[in-house]
C-alpha cells in the first residue's frame, strides 16, 4: 500500500458545480496537511494548509482532515473554468519533507 | 506570502554537460530546501533535502554524484545535473517553508531537455 492514494481521475463538472477531491493515507504520523494546484508545466500553488485534524476555509475553498480514518479532502465551490488544473494532496509527519499524492485532474467546462 | 525563485524556467543542454538550477527564497530564510523531479503526468517525487551548512540528504536510488546540491547560504540552495543525459530531461522543482506552522512554497519549476 502506497503511503498515500489519490484518484488521479480525470474528473469533469460544469461550471458552478461543487468539486470533492480526497485523499487516503497509511502513515498516522503524518500532521500536516497541504493541497497544491498544479497547471501544465507550473510549480505547484499552495491552496490549503492544515495542521493535524480538523477544516479550513479560504474563500471557495474547504479543506478538511480526518485522522481517525486518515482521510483528507478539498471542496471547492462554484466551480470556475480556470480551476481546471491537477491537484495535488501532500503530506508530511513534521518539518520534513512531502509525500505527495499522484494527483486528480479535474476539468470545469463552461 | 512567502515567495520561492527558481531559475531557470527552462533550459536545453547538450548529452555531456552539466547544469546548473538555482532556487532562492526571496522573503524568508529556509535552513532547509527540497528538490523534487516530476516526469509527465506524474506526481513530485523527493530527489534530496537540501540543509544549509551541510551535506544534502539524498532518497534511495538518486545519485549523489550526478545531482550535486549545494545550500551554501540560508536563502539559496542549487542543484547541479553534471554530464546530463536524455534520460535526465524533467521537471525539476524546489521548496521551502517559512517554518513549522506554514505550508511549503515551490519554485515554478525548471524544465531540462538533455539533447
């Protein structure tokens, strides 16, 4: 079992729609939580950031932790055409480097 | 927020050379910086962690030898590819975080092509 899974899709919506992305872990050490927004050929966007369980909102964004199940997943609102990118879930125990997810590549049409 | 430079964006070289990435945290001192490759329509994968003042940490089946990491100041770290070959030809990207309580900012990436 890899560290952690994400479904690398792709995933379509129409514009407006609400998107879920998640993830799954095996590592109960891990703390912190990140998902990133990758377009082609970019650097990776931090998007959410969270440390140990719970949720986080930034604008049309939600990002929630369950570390009971070891569960983590992105809701974005109002879905755009320009959220079309990958999205990536990282992790890491503490103060150490990412495990990244493959990535979900979502797609919004307009 | 924190911003990450990494340079440059891209960069085609010759089988046999060497290259050389640099990564700079702009607004913020990083004692620590990590470089990762991504080859298409795949996800990042830890190449080394970069420590200021010291050796780099490499992850199994990277060669120390060939991707030489130097952190000589708490605000640079650079990554040097040496006798690039085609197979060598990614994504390369590098991070650092403010500290404990932030997320880690990435470069925008170097893409090489090893002609």
């Amino acid at each position: 079992q890899k560290e952690v899974e994400q479904d690398p899709g792709p995933l379509s919506v129409p514009e407006g729609a609400i998107v879920s992305l998640n993830c799954t872990y095996s590592n109960s050490a891990f703390q912190y939580f990140m998902w990133y927004r990758q377009y082609s050929r970019k650097g990776p966007e931090l998007l959410m950031y969270t440390y140990s369980s719970g949720n986080k909102e930034d604008g049309r964004f939600t990002a929630q932790v369950d570390k009971s199940s070891k569960y983590i997943s992105l809701f974005i609102r109002d879905s755009q055409p320009s959220d079309s990118a990958t999205y990536l879930c990282a992790m890491s125990p503490s103060g150490t480097a990412l495990i990244f997810g493959k990535g979900t590549t979502l797609s919004v049409s307009s | 927020g924190a911003v990450v430079s990494q340079h440059p964006s891209w960069v085609i070289c010759k089988s046999g050379t060497s290259v050389k990435i640099e990564c700079r945290s702009l607004d913020f001192q990083a004692t620590t910086m990590f470089w990762y490759r991504q080859f298409p329509k795949q996800s990042l994968m830890l190449m080394a962690t970069s420590n200021e003042g010291s050796k780099a940490t490499y992850e199994q089946g990277v060669e120390k030898d060939k991707f030489l990491i130097n952190h000589a100041s708490l605000t640079l770290s650079t990554l040097t590819v040496t006798s690039a070959h085609p197979e060598d030809s990614s994504f390369y990207i590098c991070s650092a975080a403010e500290g404990p309580n932030y997320g880690y900012t990435f470069g925008s990436g170097t893409r090489l092509t090893v002609v």
